[in-house]
C-alpha cells in the first residue's frame, strides 16, 4: 500500500489538474434537483391489469420496464417508499465492476453508451475536460466511470422518453401483500396503502427480494458451508495478518461487544457482508460542502479507531477513487473504515422499521466517521489535516443534503430454485446449461464480523477478493422460482446462488443485464401463454441474440 505521504503527493497533483478549469466552476448550470419524483407519464391507471409489473426501480428495474414498454406490452414500475430511483448505480457507485466490457449488450451496453455521450458535451464539464480523463477513452463507445448525477441525467431521459409509468412512495404490504391462485400465479399484490396492484406476470427487481420471499418462494441468506454446494470458499473465513483489511496486531477491544470465538472456516451461518454508502466527495472549494458533525454523533462508534490510531500509523480510511469534475467515488478500505461491521444481520428479513433503523445507524457512523477523521482530536494532526480538504458535493443528491440516498445492499436474500449457481460456475468447473448472461468480476466479500482472538487482539472476519479466470454464463433457472411454488415470477437480482457465487455476480451491469433478460423473458411468456419455467430456452436465446445481448456459449 502506498504510503500517506505519497498519496497526499498524488491528490495533490490530481487537486492542481481539477483547479486548472475551476474559474469556469457552476455547478449551478447542471444540477437535478428532482430526479426521485421522475415519472415518464402524468397519470397512472391504477384499476387496470398490466401486462408486466416490476417492482423495485432499481437500475435492473428501469431496465425491465424500458424492455417491456419497447414490446408494446403495458408495464408498471413501482417505486417503494424509502428507496432511492437507480438504486446504486444512481447513488454513488460510479465505478463500474467489470472486467471485460465485451459481456456488456442490450439495453445495458446503451446505458453505459450514453454515459460516454454524457460527457462528450462540455456543458457537463466544470472541472477539467473529457480530453483530460482517461477514462473517457479507456472503453470505445462506452464510460464505466461516472458522477451519480450523470447516471441520474441519463435515466431520467430513458425514463421520459419511454414514457415509464412509475408509481412512487408505495411499497409491499409485508403481511397480507400476495393474493395468488390454487395454480401458483401471483393475481395481483397489495400495498401498505390497500392499493391493489394487478399484473399478469411479476418481476422483483428489488435489493431485498420483498415480493420474492412474500410469495412464498424458497429463499435463503448468510453464508452456506463449504459442503453443501462442493464449494471452496464459502461460509467463514478467517483473514491472514497480511490482508490490507486486517486489523495489525496490538489493536484491543475494550469492552464485551464482540464475541472471542467464532466457528470454524467453511462452517455456515446467518451473518452478511457489511454495507456502507458509496460517497461523492470533492476537494474543489467552490463545489465542496464542508462535513458537519451528526446531531447524535456517538464517540463510542469510533473506539476501535482511536485504539488503531495509538500505535499504527494509518495510510487512508477509504478510497478516493478519481470521478469527472473533481469528485470522488469513495469506497470502503482498511480495517476499519466506512463498513458498519456487524450492524446489518437482520437487514434481510427485517421488517420496513427495522430497515430504516439499520440505515440510519449507517448514515450516523459514516459521516460521523468523516467528521472524526477530520476534526477530532484523537485523531493525529495530519490525518485531520488531510481530510479536512474533502467534503459532500454540493451539485450532488440536492434533494438530501448531498448525501447518497441508497445505502450499498451488498447482499440480502436469495431465491433457491431448480439452478442455484455456485462458486464452481464462477470457476468454469461448471458450466450453466442455459446461459442468458454473463458475468466476471471476482468473488468479491467485505468484512462480515469482528472478535477478539485468544490474545485480546481485534480481528476482522469474512473479507474475500478471488478472481474469476474468464467470463462465465449465469443460466436461466436461477432468475426463475421453482414452479411448485411460483409460474409468472422472475427474480433478476435476489437470484438463486450460493453466497460466494453471488458476491461475484451481484454487479450493477449484471443486474441491469438480467433485468433486460427477466422483461424478454416475461413478454415471451406471455406471447405464448405459458409458465416462465416452460419457456423454450432456444426461443428465448434467439430473442437476446436478436437484441445484441452477451449471452454466452451453450
């Protein structure tokens, strides 16, 4: 890892090639300061039965909805309460996992196209220039690398121009939401509000898989054991002291809150990857809002950074990775850094109360974080120095002081169907049957907990990055329930995988790729009046071909 001193030699070079452009800095011609209210139509029917209904207006979501609408199929996105329009992909994940952009097609490949079109205007360049990025040459007619606001600029105008119906602020009745027939076919779904929803076939394009796990599908989270799929790398895994997310040794815990054993590696339990907001931060003064210090800031939160600090001599606490225009996607990094370790196990099957609690403890530690690293006094003098020249964006997130209004899901439910893809997938031991996608990150786990090992000393738990030697094909079976259980659902994002295979294949691009694949698949579906479990898989191959999506080899 470089050391503090040069990374503050790097920024500063990077701060003197932003400041080169900053007299023409006015973030005021370019801000969105509406983009949750976006809806493509000006009244909703809401007594009809649609063709398609999507649920969850996730970046996978959006997708769906413009496939559906493109067929001349009626579809209704929904928007549930206290979630944000694009999900991540809109909130400050603006560096996209990829590999190998040539898995990119359809209706993803065009997102991504009209990012690079994005910035191909100099109307949306207030720090630097396209010619002065690289990596708005690194991938041809596509850009990987993007500010939130340009992602919401370009789905807002995918929105518009399709005429996306979407309905906002109501979400899934989680005790009697699901009325479905003695056949196992959803007829409609209600909402907190009583409103009825009615649709012909269903697509949950959730993070959490609400309408998924309400439907009485098989369903699972937390980490399998290694046995259970012939798997290598799942379940708990011990971290080596050479792991950059490692806590060194000497760091103590001074109280009772964390457990002093935990099970052997392989072994399975309920415990999820930690999750944190992607934050866009900037050290471009005209544009920078400073950090302000949470109005229930708990010092206690910070304990095991302040004993970090006594003896370690710390190079960053979270990347500040280059996006357009002076800004930054600022990512977990460390062992201790804007990760919440421990504090999200009942996210997935929590109830709406739960949830929101679990975020907001989220948002309250991670800027209080910001505001410690600067500005407290246990905290060495050039350290606070160095992050006192990052702030909050001001031309970003207007509507919520300029804070991401998703927090990263890392991981929640997944479905199990008739296909679960597991690590072996990942590897090309196995290879899907039924390919209509490809995916290729690593199998990529955050920290999922903290102990205390037979010395005293801290320890982090469950962190993971293993390549994937080439792209691989998710099949279809495992964005489709059993059909025992459910004939007109498909599930692109809560998916049926194991927890290692699913932390490589839970990508921004992969989802919104399924998301395009669930929507073909439903208008096939529905074309021929069938289960989506009875769908020729050489009809619906055909169809992705036809639209130029990346499907991979039988």
């Amino acid at each position: 890892m470089p050391s503090f001193k040069l990374q503050i030699i790097a920024l500063i070079l990077s701060c003197f090639v932003y400041s080169s452009c900053s007299k023409d800095y006015i973030p005021e011609k370019r801000i969105i300061s509406d983009f949750e209210s976006t809806n493509g139509v000006d009244n909703i029917d809401l007594t009809k039965e649609y063709d398609v209904v999507i649920y969850g207006a996730t970046a996978a979501g959006i997708i769906a909805a413009v496939e559906v609408k493109k067929s001349g199929k009626s579809v209704l996105l929904i928007k549930p309460s206290n979630t944000a329009l694009g999900g991540i992909s809109t909130n400050g994940l603006g560096i996209t996992d990829i590999h190998d952009t040539n898995i990119l097609g359809g209706l993803t490949r065009t997102f991504y196209h009209r990012i690079k079109e994005y910035y191909s205007s100099s109307q949306n360049w207030f720090v630097g220039s396209a010619g002065g990025y690289k990596k708005y040459f690194q991938n041809g007619d596509i850009m990987l690398w993007f500010e939130p606001k340009a992602a919401q600029f370009v789905f807002r105008d995918i929105i518009l121009e399709n005429q996306i119906p979407i309905l906002n602020n109501e979400r899934l009745d989680l005790q009697n939401g699901i009325l479905k027939n003695s056949i196992h076919t959803i007829e409609s779904i209600r909402m907190e509000s009583g409103l009825k929803i009615k649709g012909k076939i269903f697509i949950d394009t959730s993070y959490e898989g609400d309408l998924m796990a309400k439907s009485g599908i098989s369903y699972t989270y937390g980490r399998e054991s290694n046995s259970l799929y012939k798997e290598l790398f799942n379940g708990v895994r011990r971290m080596s002291n050479n792991d950059r997310n490692q806590f060194p040794e000497g760091v103590k815990y001074l109280g009772n809150g964390l457990p002093s054993y935990i099970s052997g590696n392989g072994t399975a339990d309920k415990k999820i990857q930690a999750f944190c907001f992607r934050m866009c931060l900037t050290n471009v003064d005209h544009n920078r809002r400073d950090i302000e210090k949470p109005f229930d800031y708990n010092e206690e939160d910070y304990h095991l950074l302040f004993e970090y600090l006594k003896t370690h001599d710390a190079n960053t606490f979270f990347d500040l990775m280059p996006l357009p225009n002076g800004k930054t996607d600022s990512n977990n990094l460390g062992p201790i850094s804007t990760d919440y370790v421990g504090q999200n196990y009942n996210y997935p099957d929590g109830d709406y109360a739960e949830r929101e609690l679990i975020v907001a403890n989220h948002k309250r530690y991670q800027i209080g974080l910001l505001w410690t690293l600067a500005n407290h006094p246990k905290v060495p003098e050039k350290i606070r120095d160095f992050y006192k020249q990052w702030g909050l964006s001001k031309d970003e997130f207007v509507e919520n002081n300029n804070w991401p209004n998703q927090l990263y899901i890392r991981e929640g439910r997944r479905m199990i169907s008739d296909y679960v893809m597991t690590e072996n997938n990942c590897t090309g031991k196995v290879i899907a049957e039924n390919p209509i996608a490809l995916a290729d990150y690593a199998m990529d786990s955050h920290i999922v907990q903290r102990y205390v090992d037979t010395n005293g000393n801290v320890k982090n738990e469950g962190r993971y990055m293993l390549e994937t030697p080439n792209p691989y094909p998710i099949d279809y079976r495992s964005i489709v329930p059993k059909k025992s259980e459910c004939t007109n659902l498909l599930v692109p994002i809560c998916l049926s995988a194991s927890r290692v295979a699913y932390s490589s294949i839970r990508m921004e691009p992969v989802y919104m790729t399924l998301g395009q694949v669930s929507a073909v698949a439903a208008i096939l579906a529905l074309d021929n009046n069938i289960p989506v479990q009875d769908l020729s898989y050489d009809t619906l191959r055909n169809t992705l071909l036809e639209k130029k999506m990346v499907v991979g080899q039988k």
